[in-house]
C-alpha cells in the first residue's frame, strides 16, 4: 500500500497533512510544553482567548518569624462585583487574632464562626461593591494569626481556600465558577509587621502612629499608603516599634503598610481592633466573630427570631474615643415596647450577646429589638442555627 500511496502525489500529500494536523491536535489537548520552560501555557498567548467568567483569587505567600504575626491575605486578580456568599480559608489551625472584610464603600458585613473544625465566613454586600476594587494588591480578606514563639524555623504550611466550600454570587444572585492559585506560609526571616496603632479612624497631619512587630532596625525604610513619607518622617523605636509622624491626614483602618530592611519586606493592612468586652455564655455566639461595615447607626431595628434552635444575636462596635450607653427595647409586631435594658460599650470596644442573653424569656410576642445609642456606633444581627452551627449577618434596619 505504501508503494502505491508513493505513486500518486495527491494521496501522499493528504496522508501527510493528515499526520501533522492529528499531531498537533494531539499535542494541543495534552497541554504540552509550550515555552522555553517547560510548563503548559507559556509563551504567546491566544488573544482570541476567552477570559476566566469566574472569580479568581490568589493567597499570598508568608514568610513570618516565631513570635510575629502572620497576616492572610486574598486577592482578587480582577475586580468583579459579589453579592454575597461564604468561604472557607484553609490555613494553620491556632488562635485567630482579627478578620476583616474590604470593599471600597466599606458596606460588606460578615459573621465567622471560628471554632476546632477551622473558619467558616459568610458575608453580604447590599450593593455588591465586594470585589469591585480596582486595586488589586489590596485583599478583600484578612485574617491575622499570632505564631508561636517555639515555632519551627524552615516548616511550611498551604493557605488556600476551600472551594467545594465556597460560594460568591453576582449580584443577581448566580454562582460565581471559582479558582484559586494557592499560597505558602514558611516560618523563618526575621521581620514582621503585627499592628498599626491607632487603627480607626482619621488621624490628622502631624499626628504620631506607632508600628508595633518583631525584627525592626534603625535603617528600616517605612511606606505608607497615600502617604509620602520622608525619613525625618520615620522613628526607630525599638526593634518592636517604630513611630511615624503623618505628613498628611489618612484614615486608618484599610491602610497599606510596609516595613523594608536590606533582607526583608513586611507588608501589613490595618484594620480596626476592638477591645472584646466578656463573652456570650451561647457557645456558637461566642465562636462568631461579627465583621462590621462601617456605617455608623443613630438607632436601628433587628428582626428577633427565637424558635427551635434558630436564636438572634446582635453585635455593637464602639469605633469612638468615648464611651457609649445603649438602650435596647424589645418590641412586638405593632411596635409596642415589652421590655427595656441598657447596656455600656466601652470606647474602642465591642460585643456580641444572644438576645435572650439580654432578655430572658422573652415573651412569645416579642418580633424585634430596637436599639438607641449615646451616640452613633457600629451595630450587626447575627441569625444563628445551633442545629447546623451556621451564622449568617443580618443588616440592622436604619430609622
């Protein structure tokens, strides 16, 4: 057969074409080396690609010393709108020492229930602004975990997330498809950024912020963002601290910083850090962590559900330099009042009660709670199922 083929030009050049074309078919859907490097994708790419329709996240490498902090941090590759949704991080199991949500509006809210089986966060951004930041080197989550001063020096761990527990929605509701490019947490180096302070509000110029973390040194350089610094600017202090007077007013929480010696770059997001005052004795209320927007209520009305295994908390945060009284009154489907209490926020603090932690037995009748402050503060409803361990964040009603 083949001496025949070699007789007729035309079947030899179609056999030919034929051999290549299933050739390079083959090589295409096995992902073959396409670079210099060896690795799959490489080189040129497609402009006639098609884009990821999905979320693409990305967690951050870490190399943190024993005794800093270790700061987790997700980003989006490309901004895009989220709704609401729930996720799990896969990271070292230890205590936890602040989360926070960021979106350019600050209204997402969340609750992460935190407990021995890990952190699980669900959130909901009204106006689906989550996501929506053109900067992309800012996470849209944080999470900071202290590392032990006998950690082992050289022992990593994987950070991720967990997709099959995940779930961020458009805001129409419709499921995002998800991937994620893994991150590593290695113990070692020797600088590490644990807190900014003050970390709320508006500080003006002029003013003096302190640098707290590990490994500082007298030539350290300091960049803080939207601010530009000179080095009369920056203070060594020790080397767990070094001091900067602002050139220009800044606010606070959601603020970039990094800290750069001749080895090392620490880079560390600020957020608000409460005072917690007690704790709930509802053991899934005392596992929830309430991540507030920051919106700041004259008063507001949360919805009371109070049946089965299903309970209602509700979450105050006092972002002020003074200290708040609250009046909480329970009220029953046509507004009267049933009941009241007061309850003290002390500056710079916060707290998470079960509504019958402030009212016991409350009476059938009673559908909500309205809540008046001294002045304004930072509040959150938490609806719980102690039957699923699932919290999920209720926005308090403004009137």
């Amino acid at each position: 057969m083949f001496k025949k083929i070699m007789h007729k030009p035309v079947l030899w050049n179609r056999l030919v074409a034929f051999v290549l074309l299933s050739s390079y078919a083959c090589f295409a859907i096995s992902g073959g080396d396409s670079g210099p490097s060896g690795k799959g994708g490489g080189g040129t790419k497609d402009p006639a690609a098609t884009p990821f329709a999905g979320l693409s996240f990305k967690v951050e490498n870490s190399v943190t010393p024993p005794g800093g902090l270790f700061q987790y941090q997700l980003m989006l590759t490309e901004p895009k709108p989220i709704g609401h949704g729930s996720t799990r991080p896969t990271v070292p199991a230890g205590p936890v020492r602040g989360i926070a949500l960021n979106d350019p509006i600050g209204q997402t809210v969340g609750v992460a229930v935190v407990n021995d089986s890990g952190i699980q966060i669900n959130f909901d951004s009204p106006n689906a602004a989550f996501g929506t930041s053109p900067d992309l080197d800012f996470p849209i989550l944080t999470i900071a975990f202290p590392i032990a001063q006998n950690a082992v020096t050289g022992k990593q761990f994987p950070i991720s997330i967990d997709l099959p527990e995940s779930l961020f929605t458009d805001p129409s509701g419709q499921p995002y498809a998800q991937k994620v490019e893994g991150g590593k947490l290695t113990i070692g180096g020797t600088l590490a950024i644990s807190d900014v302070v003050p970390n709320v509000g508006v500080q003006p110029a002029g003013a003096r912020i302190s640098i707290i973390g590990v490994g500082f040194t007298p030539d350290a350089r300091v960049n803080i963002e939207n601010a530009d610094l000179s080095p009369h600017d920056v203070h060594f202090v020790s080397p767990t601290q070094m001091d900067v007077v602002l050139p220009v007013s800044l606010q606070m929480d959601a603020l970039r910083v990094r800290v750069t010696n001749q080895t090392e770059r620490s880079i560390y997001f600020s957020y608000f850090r409460p005072q917690v005052v007690g704790a709930s004795t509802h053991t899934l209320v005392a596992e929830s962590y309430a991540l507030f927007s920051h919106q700041l209520f004259n008063n507001g009305t949360l919805a009371w559900t109070h049946a089965g295994q299903q309970f209602t908390a509700l979450a105050l945060q006092n972002p002020t330099s003074d200290a708040v009284n609250v009046t909480i009154e329970m009220q029953s489907a046509t507004g009267e009042t049933l009941g009241s209490m007061s309850l003290p926020v002390p500056a710079l603090s916060k707290l998470t009660r079960d509504l019958t932690e402030l009212f016991a037995n409350p009476p059938a009748g009673a559908v909500a709670v309205h809540i008046t402050p001294s002045q304004p503060i930072q509040m959150l409803g938490l609806l719980g199922d102690d039957a699923t361990s699932k919290v999920l964040p209720v926005i308090v009603s403004a009137q």
